[in-house]
C-alpha cells in the first residue's frame, strides 16, 4: 500500500473542489460515489471524478471500502426515485482532518472537532449500522444539494452524530442561514458554504433541523425519552448556545403505524413542542428531495402538514423561482465538458 505523504508534502497538492470533497466527507461520515457526482462534480464525468478520488486515496486522506447495501431515499434533488447498489462508499481518514487543519481551511473549530474519520487501512464500518447511517448521510445530501442551490444560502452547518450535550446524540445536525439581501450566485454550484462561525446578522433568518432515524426497532419509551430530552436541552437554551436558536426535530421512520406510534409518545412527553415526521420516501420530492418533501407536525391531532423552511419561503413553486438560475459551474464560466463527452 502507498506510503501516506508527510502533511508538508501534501499541501499544495489538488485543487478547491478536493478540498470541498474532503470538507464534506468528514461531516456526513459514509457519501457514496452517486452522491459525490451529483454534488460535487455535476459538470464533470465520472471518469474524472473516479480519476480524481483514486488520486485522494493514494494520498492517505480519504478512505473507500465496497458495500452491498442498496441505496436509499432521500434521492438527488431533481432525479426521479430509484433503486441502485452503492459498490463504494467514502469518508475522511485523520491525514485528511489533519491537511484540512493545517491549509486552515476548517476555521470554525466546532467543525473541525466534529469531522468524523477512519483509519484507511482499516475502515471499520459497522453493517448493522450502515443502512441507518447511510439514511441519515442520504437526506443530510438531499438537503445541501437542494439549499446550496439557493443564491440566499449564504452559510451552512451539518454533521452526523451531532453531540449537543453529554446526554443527547443527534443522528445528523443542519443549520441553514439564509441572506435575505443576497439575490446572485456567486459561487460555483460544487462550492458549498459552510459556517465559519460568523455570527447571524440583521439580514439573515436561519433555519435549523434536528434528524432523528428510526428503523422500527427502538422500543418506545426510548422514543419518549428522546421527546423529553429536546424538551429539556430547549428549556436549558442549550440549542441557542452551541448553534444560535431552537431546534425542530425531524423524524424519519418506517412506513405504517410507526408514526402514528412516535406522535403518541412526543405528544406526552413534550405537549406542544414543535417536530416533524415522514417516511423515507414520503420525504423525497420529485424535484427538490428532501427539502419539499411531505412532512407533518407531530404535535398536532391530526397531525397537518409542515415547511421545513416556515415562513421563509411559502412553497415549492417559490423555491423553484429562487433557484431557476443555479449553474453547476463558475457563474459566468461555461461548464467543463470532459474529452470523452461523459
């Protein structure tokens, strides 16, 4: 196997859009090579991108191991729903923490301590965890793809297994800060915004969102104890500290009488809190994935239907106006079109 490169060798090696894999690879944990393409490399081929993967591989600062779990909803936003094998998967190994930290390009040292890693010779991924993992990874990746697209997105916080307090583990944290002044694209699509810890300004409204995955195998009291929890840490503005305001918890759960389940159970213990729920297909639209799928409150009875984005933006037709003018390259730079034509 190749030799890892000394941190000191390594900077100056690839380009902006490695270093954006990388940033990503780290909050998400598990990114398939589907989601990779899709976010990060839409005006190129796969060919290029699988030539430029293999290149960070080589490098010692990400990891790929094969899977033969199936992919999961939510889709890519703009893609109809459908069913594929994810032979690979990536994630982060600590050299490529490390080459992040030294070229400084994780100045928000809450991300920086939460990148999540493995050891490229041995990534040890747990299969009985995967399918939940790679459910968690897959809307974290519906929700950039569809927001990124947003010229008014100016900052954006993920991460998986989200510790907010010693006593909760989050299944995947996102915070949204919208720019209510900003109205042109300004980055290329591949670009995504991430928080550098700037406070919110007068101009923005942020929204953020607490993912809870629920495979059905959790017994209840569990689920309880998870509506308690939200209920405390909001009372203790623990949410407002470490990320600037209130949570909404956002349940993804088996189809059937799951949800109407967990209602029962939120409903007891947090009478009133604010919260969502769907299913993993459910909260996939056609067009804009995760982001405008169906949601319903889980406060109400019955329960009615929700916006992740609340005022913000009213529907799924204004979304589309925002976004009609997204490029995946550099505004006002044509798009790369590889030799091969893929």
């Amino acid at each position: 196997m190749t030799a890892i490169l000394p941190i000191e060798d390594l900077i100056g090696l690839g380009d902006e859009r490695d270093m954006a894999v990388l940033r990503a690879l780290g909050r998400l944990e598990f990114v398939s090579s589907r989601w990779l393409k899709d976010v990060f490399f839409p005006d190129q081929g796969r060919a290029t991108m699988f030539r430029r993967l293999s290149h960070l591989a080589k490098l010692g600062v990400i990891w790929y191991t094969q899977t033969a779990h199936a992919d999961v909803t939510p889709t890519r936003t703009g893609r109809s729903q459908r069913t594929l094998k994810l032979p690979y998967i990536y994630g982060l190994t600590p050299e490529g923490r490390n080459l992040l930290d030294a070229l400084d390009l994780e100045p928000y040292a809450p991300s920086l301590a939460a990148l999540r890693t493995r050891d490229r010779r041995a990534p040890d991924v747990p299969k009985a965890q995967l399918a939940h993992d790679l459910l968690a990874a897959s809307w974290c990746v519906s929700m950039i793809d569809a927001v990124r697209r947003c010229p008014m997105v100016d900052a954006i916080f993920c991460h998986v297994e989200y510790v907010s307090d010693p006593r909760q583990r989050i299944d995947a944290i996102l915070v949204i800060r919208f720019n209510t002044q900003q109205r042109v694209q300004t980055r290329p699509g591949w670009d995504i915004p991430w928080h550098d810890g700037s406070p919110d300004g007068p101009q923005h409204q942020t929204v953020r969102l607490a993912l809870e995955v629920d495979r059905g195998t959790e017994p209840l009291k569990v689920l309880l104890g998870k509506g308690l929890m939200y209920r405390t840490l909001t009372a203790e503005r623990v949410y407002h500290q470490l990320l600037g305001g209130p949570v909404l918890p956002v349940f993804l759960v088996p189809p059937g009488k799951r949800a109407a389940q967990i209602a029962r159970e939120w409903q007891d213990a947090w009478p009133g809190g604010p919260g969502v729920i769907s299913t993993p297909s459910k909260a996939t639209h056609p067009v804009y994935g995760a982001l405008w799928g169906e949601y319903l409150t889980l406060k109400d009875v019955p329960p009615q239907r929700a916006n992740l984005l609340g005022s913000l933006v009213a529907s799924p037709d204004a979304w589309g106006t925002l976004v009609a003018a997204w490029m995946p390259e550099v505004p006002g730079r044509p798009a790369l079109v590889p030799a091969n034509g893929r």
